[in-house]
C-alpha cells in the first residue's frame, strides 16, 4: 500500500495577501515532506499527529500557541485524533497553557474517557508530564485588544499509511473573539471522522459544521457506496445551497484523495511519494 498524506491550513477569507499566501504554501509543503517521512517509517496515526503538532508549533496557524482569543482574552484550544482502524475518536476541548494540544488528544486515545474539557484536559496533560505554558504571545494580544482577532485558519490532516490504516487528525484556537467557553466543531467527531474505509478532517464556520453534521457525512456516504469524490461533491453541493461556510480534506483506503470548501481560500497539499508534494485550494 502506497502511503498517502493529506494536510490544510485552514478555511480562510480568501486573503489578498500574496506574500502570505506563498508564506502559507511554502510551510504547508515543508510540513507534508516531515510528515510523510513519518508516515513511511510508522503509521498513519503517527504521521497525522506530527503534521498537526508542527502546525500548531508555527505562529501563522491558528493552533498553539499564537491561536486566536476568546472574548475574554484567554487562549482555549480544542483538539482532536481519530484512530480510523479502531474507530476510535480523542479529544481535548477549551485547554489553556498547554502547548500541543494535539499531543493531550493522541494520549486520550489510548484512556477510558477520551474526550476531556477544560481543567478536567489540563490536570490529565499536567499528570501526563506536559509543562504549563503560556499560550498567548503578543501578536495575539495586541489583536485581542483592538477586537480583531476574528478567523479560521484551524489545521488538520489525514493520512494512509501502508498497512492500510487511517487516520485524522485537528487543531484549532477557535474563531476568536467567542464567548467565552464556546466549544470549537474541532473537538468533535463531526469535524474529524475516520474509519476503517476514509479518513476527513473539516474547517471552517463551527456551528455550521456542527449543524452539517460534515465529516461523518461524508465518511457515511462513503460507506454506502459512494466514492469519496462522490460524498465529497454531493456534500458540499448541499452545504453550498445552504450558504454555509466550511471546508474539508479525506482521504480513502484505496488512496484517493478529495477536497472541497465553500470559503473563499482553504490552502492544502498532499503527497502519495516522496518526490512531489501537490498544493491547492486558493
Ligand atoms: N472550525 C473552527 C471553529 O469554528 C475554526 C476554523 O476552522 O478555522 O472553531
């Protein structure tokens, strides 16, 4: 089996910014070339974790430390894994001064209750040897004072690897500016599903993800018959009709690949080898 990686760095505004554009490209491929060394010499799990864990290490992703704040100037972050071979699903939601949330999640994996909140995901990092940190830096600060600390830009990625396992993999600070306590759609299995048959991970509008129910949707359609193509263009058909705003990337057991946003940017890439790296989605 032929390992095949997929990763994005958020559903965005379609920004002008050509430099910043080709800042975000130039990071997203370096990113997929580390990971997929990962993916070729462990597992899909493995790979999907590090791939988010260097995004949320790199300021220009909304995950880590540097994410957007919540409206009362606290940096809370969600995080989830889902492990497709065993269907099974770990997350942490609303986790202050912790540095990679995604790392808490891939632990949570492997406990009797996988999805913890708040203070509840802090003690479990804290007693899992993680150092408390703080998450906030002043970039993110000064655009919490001036109100403007509003976007997407959540990361995620989904891997094959040769064994034919699955996995998916998210990280977000949120919208920003929230009320505070909001739980991001990124803690949820609606935003990252994966399978024994697909793997797919989401961006974008949270509550409009949640209502669209949109990972699993589509991981769904895919178990009915539906190429992952296929529940890929009739998903995203309906969540156009319904002007929601999100985005998506999977990939399926055979090793195809799909993708689909209703924002106007959403910066993604992947690699089915080590010589090339493909980049789209502006
Ligand atoms: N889905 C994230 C949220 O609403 C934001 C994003 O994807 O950029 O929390």
């Amino acid at each position: 089996m032929k390992p095949v990686l997929i990763i994005h760095g958020g559903a965005g505004d379609g920004s002008k910014n050509k430099a910043r554009i080709a800042r975000i490209k130039r990071k997203i491929a370096r990113i997929l070339k580390r990971s997929y060394r990962i993916l070729s010499d462990q597992n899909a799990l493995e790979a999907v974790t590090y791939a988010v864990r260097m995004m949320e290490d790199d300021r220009e992703f909304n995950a880590g430390r540097g994410s957007y704040l919540q409206a009362d100037g606290h940096a809370r972050l969600s995080a989830s894994v889902m492990d497709g071979s065993r269907e099974r699903f770990a997350a942490v939601i609303n986790l202050e001064n912790i540095k990679n949330p995604i790392l808490t999640a891939q632990l949570l994996l492997n406990e009797k209750f996988r999805v913890l909140a708040g203070q509840g995901a802090f003690r479990f990092a804290r007693k899992k040897g993680f150092r408390a940190v703080e998450m906030r830096t002043s970039r993110s600060i000064k655009r919490w004072k001036k109100a403007k600390d509003k976007g997407c830009d959540t990361v995620g990625a989904c891997a094959l690897d040769r064994f034919g396992n699955l996995a998916s993999a998210t990280s977000t600070g949120g919208r920003g500016m929230e009320f505070p306590g909001r739980v991001s759609d990124s803690g949820m299995p609606i935003a990252n599903y994966a399978t024994a048959g697909c793997a797919v991970c989401a961006t974008g509008f949270g509550e409009q993800i949640i209502d669209e129910g949109l990972a699993v949707k589509i991981a769904v359609r895919y178990q009915d018959g539906h190429s992952l193509k296929q529940a890929f263009k009739k998903t995203f058909r309906e969540v156009r009709l319904k002007k929601r705003s999100m985005g998506a990337i999977g990939v399926d057991r055979k090793g195809k690949i799909a993708a689909g946003f209703t924002n106007p940017s959403m910066i993604y890439g992947w690699k089915k080898n080590h010589s090339r790296t493909f980049l789209a989605g502006i």
